[in-house]
C-alpha cells in the first residue's frame, strides 16, 4: 500500500471572468499557498488561465484548464492545444467530463486522443469517469466506468502512467446536491483501482490518485476522504468561493 498525497482540483466551468478569478486565487494563496501535505489544483475558464497563471507561479498550487483538442494546432476554431496551455503553464487538464460527454457528444475515442496528447506534452490529464442516474438505476455503474476507463487509456503505457490522475464523478450527484453515499464511492473507486492494476501493475495502480467528483463539500469531505481509495476531490460548486475550497482542503489535509 502506497501513502498517495491527497489532491483537491477546482473546476470553475464556465464562472468568472479574469479580474473575478485573479481575486478568488489571491484569497486561496493567502490561506492554503504554503500548503505541502496536499496538491491543490485550479481550474479557470481559458480566459482566465494567464493572470491566474502568472500569480500561482512559484507557488505550490497549480493550474490546470478544463479541455484541450489533442492536435497540435490548425483549423479547429474555438479550440486550445495542449501546447498552448504548456505556454501558460498549466500542469493539469480535466477531460472526458460528464458535461463534455454530454453537451458536446464527446466519445471515448476522442477523449483518448486527447489524453495521449496530454501525456506527450506533460500534462496531467484529469481523466473522468463516472455513470447516470438511468445507468446506476439499472445496475450498470462498473460496466460503464470500466468502458470509459478503458478506452480512455487506450495506449498509455506504464512510462507515462504515473501522471494519469482519474476522477469518479458519479453524473446524478454533479450540481444536483446528491452525493454517493461513502460505501457507493469507496466501491466504485476500489473497483478502478483493480482495473489499474491490470492495465498498468500494481506498483503504478497503488500510486495514481483517484479523485471523487460529486457534489463534494465541506459536510461530507471528512467521511469521503477517509476511504482507502478516494486520493481527493475534483470539486465544482465548492471551488468558486474561497472559504468552501479552504476548508475542503483543510479536510484533505487531515484525512489518514
């Protein structure tokens, strides 16, 4: 069994403007910018990722964004290359989330395209999984995470596996106030966990971190976070106002 740093991302979606997030990064740097017993991720919208970016550098929180297109660059109007996000530092990118999977009818293949192009540019990939309420109700939560995991990790090999980050968003609990109960999460992240060992071993599989992805806040973190299995959170609603964040961190910070 491995010690897993705990890790908290914030997924800000499509909420604040550029002089909104510069405030909200300045109030998390203030209370959480020294903290080195959990990594702390945020994820802007594009507009915001360079003034965020230029005051998280050199400190201990890292930026992240919320998609990329997995080419390099050319006609893809709208779009943002892995490259790009590297020229702004960006270390993380979330992908393959429910909403893009969803809204904008994203496959499994397509969202595998863009994790090998963020492995080969060295970004982690924030790569989520998870099933809808239809899904659950008829008892097809596994068959579904393991379809996504799959064929989301496509050709990732054990070289570049250990920047892989999974996050288990269990659809009908995002935005929705619901939460899987602990045993429903632990058993779903265990699950993938499992699934990582036969894709990658089990030395690479005790290392990655699998993140929780659903309605996660301050109430319910402590009991979350204590699983075997749930390395953090990739926190919505929480991440956009600092005090909910700070303490969501606090909780990753005293989980064991």
């Amino acid at each position: 069994m491995t010690s897993r740093k705990k890790l908290i991302a914030g997924n800000w979606k499509m909420n604040k403007t550029s002089a909104d997030a510069v405030t909200l990064v300045k109030d998390l740097l203030l209370e959480v910018g020294k903290t080195t017993d959990v990594d702390i991720v945020v994820c802007p919208p594009f507009t915001a990722l360079e003034s965020v970016g230029k005051l998280l550098n050199g400190t201990l929180v890292k930026l992240g964004a919320q998609n990329m297109h997995p080419e390099k660059n050319g006609a893809f109007t709208g779009e943002i290359s892995a490259e790009m996000l590297r020229a702004l530092y960006a270390g993380y990118v979330i992908l393959g989330h429910s909403e893009r999977r969803s809204y904008f009818a994203e496959s499994d293949a397509f969202i595998n395209q863009k994790v090998i192009a963020a492995l080969k540019n060295q970004l982690r990939p924030i790569l989520c999984v998870g099933e809808t309420l239809a899904e659950r109700e008829s008892g097809a939560t596994l068959k579904v995470v393991q379809t996504q995991l799959e064929a989301g990790l496509e050709g990732v090999g054990k070289d570049l596996a250990p920047s892989l980050v999974i996050a288990y968003e269990p659809v009908w609990a995002i935005g929705t106030g619901k939460v899987a109960t602990t045993a429903q999460a632990q058993e779903v992240h265990a699950f993938i966990r499992s699934l990582l060992v036969k894709l990658f071993g089990e030395p690479v599989a005790q290392k990655l971190r699998i993140l929780y992805g659903g309605s996660m806040k301050p109430a319910n973190a402590p009991e979350l976070l204590a699983q075997a299995d749930i390395d953090g959170g990739l926190i919505g609603g929480a991440s956009l106002e600092s005090r909910s964040f700070v303490e969501l961190i606090r909780a990753a910070a005293a989980a064991k």
